[in-house]
C-alpha cells in the first residue's frame, strides 16, 4: 500500500513513476497488464 501511495503520488506531482524494470520482454506483458486494469503505461529504456 506504501509502494502504491508514492507511485501516485509521483504520477499526480510529475506526470509519471516507473511502476517496473527488467527486461524488455518482461517490460512488455507488464505494459499489456496494465493497459488490461484500463492504466495508460509506456515503455521507455533507461538513461544509462
């Protein structure tokens, strides 16, 4: 619940939050996940 608080928190003050990382393909079922609980996510490689 603390985790869930500050990803909104982050997402009304800056307009975004990383809510996940790993690997691409990983990256991309967790997108389709949220786009399937009607969230809008994108996908976006690190800045190294």
């Amino acid at each position: 619940k603390d985790k869930a608080t500050k990803l909104m928190l982050d997402v009304h003050n800056k307009g975004r939050a990383v809510v996940s990382s790993g690997s691409r393909e990983e990256m991309e079922r967790d997108v389709q996940a949220m786009h399937g609980y009607g969230l809008w996510a994108t996908l976006q490689q690190d800045r190294d």
